[in-house]
C-alpha cells in the first residue's frame, strides 16, 4: 500500500503527529511519502518527504506546484490529507486526476484529517463552511481530533466520519518515570528559572509554585485570559508560558502584564518540556478551542494537574481527571489555580487521576494499526 500524507505549514501538533504517524505506518510494512511545505519539513523527521505547497509562490510557481501535486498523488493508493487547508487542495488535486486506462486503476482514495475548527471571527465564515461542505462530500473518509469535529464532517455530509484520536509521542516516556514530589519539584523550578535572562516583567520568585503553560503565541489560545487570571489569583505563583508564535501578540500580552503587574512570564519555546511540566504545581490551557491537546496528554502523564477550558475534545479528555472552566473566564482560571495550590489533597488526587487516564490513551502503535485498518476498508469501498 502507497500512502501520500499532505500537509501544510505545521510547526506544531499537526506535523508531530503525522511525523510519527508516517513512522509508525512504515513500521507496519506501508510505503508513506510526505509532501509538505519547507516550513514544516525543516521542524520534523517526516522520513521521504517532497516539498511541495501550492500557494507558496506566484500565480506559474503554484500552477508547476499543482501540477507536480497531482503528479505525486496519482501513483499512490491512499491520499491522506491533514488540515482544512490540505483537504481542500488535494480534493482538488484528485478530482481532477484522470482514471489510467492501461491499469482501469482509478483515483487514489482521499483521507481527510481535521485538526482544527473554524472559530467565529477567523473571517470569510461563509466561503470557509462552503469549502468543509464541499470537502467532506467528496473524500470517501472524513476524521476529526474531537467528537464535535466528527459531527460537524457528518452534518457536512461526509459518506464516512470517525474519530481518531492524536497521540502524544511524549506520553510513554512520561509515564515511565514517578511524579517529581515536592521537593524535587522545587529543586527542577529552581534550576529552570535560573537558566532564564532577559525576559522582561515582573522578577520571577524561584520559592513560589509554579504555574505553567505551553502554547503557540496565537488567538485562539487566549492568552489574554491567562494574563488576568495570573493577575487575579489569590495564591502566590510563578506563571510561566513557554512557545512562540505572533510576535505583534506577544508584545500586547506583555504589555498587558505589565499593566496588570501580573506575576507571568513569556519565555519562548524551550527543548525541556518534560521538565517544566514535572516541575510545574499547575498546567494550565484557557483555549477558546482545542482538539486532544498533545500538552495536556502530556502534562497528565507527567503528572501535572490540569486547569484548562471546557471546549472542543478538552471535555472528554480532562472530565474526571482535571479541572475544567468556562472559556474566556479569567475568574474562573485563577480559582480553580487556587484550589490546586490550597488543597494537597486535591493536588494529589488529580495527579492520580491523570496518570491512571493517561495510561489508557493510545500510543503510536495503536494508531498506526487502526489506520492501517480504515486505509484498508476505504480501499473496498464501491
């Protein structure tokens, strides 16, 4: 079986996961080729990888593109399609491939992944549900990172949606090594804060707890929200959040924290996540969307107590095993930081809580098995 993975610029959860999807797949005896844009194919080991991303230049250079796109898909069995902006190009892509009348081998079968939703205020609301309408009834399988994803493929009208949950490659090693205790968890806050210089705010108390959060700087993520909660929280913390992104954003944000003298630091992206989450008292996400957010996956197995909103795929992963809050409620974050940091026993409740789901999640192998399985089905289709 020859399978194409196609996606965009991914910096993130998107290129983690098809980077160790492609992986796994190839593991199971599949011949997967990525094609991709430069951006994502400098972040992550996608194995074979062709660099192609119609759009990218001018009106010749996107047409030369498309067509090498097309040229790319064609031999392949499987097109596997991430994110709105993949689905579309290679609906277009594969609807216009003609079927090989030596071979009568027909079109390779089209694989939608949607990762993301699209946020009201994200602009053109009208021509972007057009687009997922027109996508989801013409790939013969639609997946979606949520449940709320997956309904919406269906009410687009998509022949065959399911769910399929993103693993985090982090988790394994996580859950191989005991939550750091209180003292250790001091003693790697303290050795993390002080490899920070130069990030300007308010000075960073290595002796307080430590609030963290790891995000692209980006609108959706509502970072806004994190700043007043930091600002209002009764309990002594060090917030710290770790990523990059919208440097314009950044900017604001650290204004605003310097106006609110909220106690909370934007130090970049930074190679020792892992140690952050042991270290951290608190993780905490106020998205106004998400998906299965690798991070909070992460930060259970780590055992970290989780804080974040109540949208998206966050619901079915936390409920039961963190705290969840209505989004956009600053009130709402700063108390539920609170509860975790007042009550030990609630601390320690939660940690149990979080590993014990964390263990159940499925791991890259999973995955790539259950994939295998849907490529295959989609293949018999008629």
């Amino acid at each position: 079986m020859r399978v194409v993975m196609f996606l965009g610029r991914s910096t993130g959860g998107i290129g983690t996961h098809v980077a160790q999807l492609s992986a796994d797949l190839r593991g199971h005896g599949v011949d997967v080729l990525v094609v991709t844009h430069p951006l994502t194919a400098e972040h992550f080991d996608l194995g074979p990888v062709r660099l192609c991303w119609p759009g990218s230049g001018g009106v010749v250079q996107t047409l030369r593109d498309f067509s090498l796109l097309r040229h790319l898909f064609s031999g392949s069995d499987i097109v596997h399609a991430h994110g709105h902006q993949a689905g579309l190009l290679a609906t277009l892509a594969t609807r216009s491939l003609p079927r090989h009348r030596a071979s009568r081998r027909r079109a390779p079968r089209l694989v939608v992944s949607q990762h993301n939703a699209v946020l009201a205020g994200s602009g053109r609301q009208r021509a972007k549900r057009a687009t997922q309408r027109w996508v989801a009834r013409h790939a013969d399988m639609v997946s979606g990172a949520s449940s709320d994803l997956v309904g919406q493929a269906l009410a687009f009208g998509a022949v065959r949606a399911e769910l399929a949950e993103v693993p985090s490659p982090r988790v394994p090693a996580l859950l191989a090594q005991e939550p750091a205790d209180q003292d250790a968890r001091a003693r790697i806050r303290r050795l993390l804060l002080s490899s920070i210089v130069g990030v300007p705010g308010v000075p960073m108390d290595p002796e307080a707890p430590l609030i963290v959060t790891i995000s692209r700087i980006a609108a959706q993520k509502s970072l806004p929200m994190l700043v007043r909660a930091a600002s209002k929280a009764r309990q002594a913390g060090t917030w710290v959040v770790l990523g990059d992104g919208d440097r314009q954003l950044l900017d604001q944000l650290r204004r605003q924290a310097g106006a609110l003298a909220s106690p909370i630091h934007f130090v970049g992206a930074r190679a020792e996540v892992d140690q952050w989450l042991r270290a951290a008292e608190v993780f905490v996400l106020p998205s106004e969307w998400e998906a299965r957010a690798l991070v909070v996956q992460e930060a259970m197995a780590a055992g970290t107590p989780v804080v974040a909103s109540d949208v998206g795929g966050l619901h079915d992963l936390i409920a039961g095993t963190g705290l969840l809050v209505p989004p956009g409620d600053p009130d709402a974050i700063a108390s539920a930081t609170d509860r975790v940091l007042s009550d030990p026993a609630l601390r320690e409740d939660l940690v149990t809580r979080g590993r014990e789901a964390a263990k159940a999640l499925p791991d890259g192998s999973d995955t790539a098995a259950r994939w295998l399985e849907w490529y295959s089905q989609t293949l018999l289709m008629t």
